[in-house]
C-alpha cells in the first residue's frame, strides 16, 4: 500500500511543479485536439484530478498518457494483445481496465505503466467485458454480450481482491440483451449512490440496476432514447451519455436516485468521428475519436477531442 500512495504522490508531485498554473482548461493552453499514434484505435478514456489522460487502445490495450496542457504524451504501457475499453483511474493512482473481447480487467499502475493485477472475468464465450465504474464497494463493469454485471470488491484500504472474490451479477428485469448486438455498455452511479445506471446501446434505453441483485428498472426519460448510447459521466446530477454514431453528447438531468431523467440538450461538435466515451476536466469534456465508420489501417490517423461542457 505505500508503494501505490508513493505512486500516487510522485505523479502529484510533477503535476504540480509543470502544470497547477492552468486549472480552468481554458484559453491557449490546454490544446483541444490530441493528437494519437497512428493505428491507435482509441476507446476509453480516464482522467483524474490532475490533467493527464489516460486512453485505452482497441488495436492491442495499450495505454497512451497525455498531458493535457501540452497535448503532448505516449504510450507507457505496452498492451497484452486484447483490447483495453473502459478505463477508471482510482486515488491510489491505478488504471482499471476492461479487456472487451479479451473478457478481463487488468490493474495497471498509472505511474510506471506495470500490470498489477489481470482478472479473467468472464466465463462464456461469448463476451465484450466494456465499461467500468469505481464505487466504495469495488469496481463494476459491463459485459456488452452477456447479461452480467462483474464485480471486483475492494478491501477498505483499496487492497486488490483475490481471483476468487470476483462476483458475477446476472441482470433481470426491464434489460433484454438482443443476441449479437451490443447491450450494456456505460456505467455509473446514481446521483444518490444507491443504484448502478447503464446505458443499452442497441435500444438506447437507460436502465437502474440494484447492485445487490442485478434486478434493473428502465429508467424514465419521456419520449427521448439514446440512439448507439455508449461511454457515461455522472457530474453531481448531470449525465453525459455519448451517442458514438450520432456524434453527439446528451446532456441529462436525473433525479437523486435515478429513476427518471429528462434530455436538456445535446453537444455536436464537428471534430466528432464517432466517439465513444468521454472525462471531464475543468469546463472540458474529452472524447476520443474511435472512427468506426473508418478502416482501421496501421497507419489510420487517431486522436482526442475536448469540448466545453457548458455550450
């Protein structure tokens, strides 16, 4: 535990000796476009309280770390060969990955870039291990292929569970997973903390889940659906939902505990080429560019793009 709190404190450190004087993310600094090694495929992305983002690669989960005040950054941490999804940076300054096809999540130390730990979560075949959400009781991620949410509960020190605690939480109710298409993808909390809130991408519903039961109640949005709804950001009781083939951001207001939730407005920005999941710092929102309308070539062009959340 002091090696990951000394991780955690060198990065501080260098944040704040290069990068405290720009806070806001706003004005010539802070570039709004990363730019990413060719070839890339980006599909997740982190960010903490310092501006470094994190991004998970499709093509072999690696890991690209950028500064977000120079733009500047590269990989520190070579992939397995599977793909890195969904990514949540915790405060003892770990990365947590999903695996996707992979159907893993893996523990790397956002510091040095060392795995510390790989979970083989799934147990069917048939998996898409996808997005990730830090809470007090662990880390839960989707499976986009199977009914299940995966749990890895953590000790009250952040201590790494053993292989064998992970839980596997079938989904019930309101959720139908549609065979061969991607179901549940994004994950947050409530705005209240008492429930799990994830997004189904082929119908565009929202969906509550109870964590203790995986029992799920469609949550009410009026006449609105999420239309290829991917990556989640909870802000107080703000959600971001990033719509990846309708390049958009929706921008919700729920109530506290999730139930319902009405569609204020949406965020496009023409720099858009199918997002698929976004961070915030400052008054910015990070999305990188996954491009699924494109080839993927060793040599395609990727990047990331920031947008004022406020707009």
């Amino acid at each position: 535990m002091k090696r990951r709190l000394g991780v955690a404190a060198a990065l501080a450190g260098l944040a704040a000796a290069a990068l405290a004087p720009a806070v806001r993310a706003d004005g010539p600094v802070f570039p709004a476009t990363i730019a990413l090694p060719a070839g890339f495929r980006p599909e997740g992305i982190a960010i903490g309280t310092l501006p470094v983002a994190y991004l998970g690669s499709m093509a072999d989960g690696s890991i690209y770390r950028a500064d977000l005040v120079t733009g500047q950054g590269g990989v520190f941490s070579r992939g397995p060969g599977t793909p890195a999804l969904g990514l949540q940076l915790d405060h003892l300054g770990r990365l947590f990955v999903a695996g996707g096809t992979g159907g893993d999540v893996r523990v790397v130390d956002a510091g040095t870039g060392a795995t510390l730990a790989t979970y083989p979560v799934a147990t069917q075949q048939d998996t898409f291990v996808n997005d990730i959400v830090l809470t007090p009781t662990g880390a839960w991620i989707t499976d986009s292929r199977a009914p299940v949410l995966y749990h890895l509960p953590l000790g009250p020190d952040g201590a790494l569970p053993r292989p064998e605690e992970v839980r596997r939480i079938p989904l019930t109710g309101d959720i139908a997973y549609v065979p061969g298409e991607f179901n549940a993808n994004g994950i947050v909390r409530t705005p209240d903390g008492s429930a799990l809130i994830v997004v189904q991408s082929v119908t565009g519903l929202l969906f509550r889940v109870d964590p203790a039961t995986g029992a799920t109640r469609r949550i009410d949005l009026g006449p609105e659906t999420l239309p290829d709804g991917d990556g989640l950001l909870l802000d107080g009781r703000t959600l971001y939902a990033v719509e990846n083939r309708s390049n958009a951001i929706a921008v919700i207001a729920l109530s506290p505990d999730g139930a319902t939730g009405t569609v204020e407005r949406r965020i496009t920005d023409p720099r858009f080429d199918v997002p698929t999941t976004l961070a915030a710092f400052g008054d910015r929102l990070y999305l990188p560019n996954a491009r699924f309308d494109t080839p993927p070539e060793p040599t395609t062009p990727y990047n990331a793009v920031a947008v004022d959340r406020t707009r």
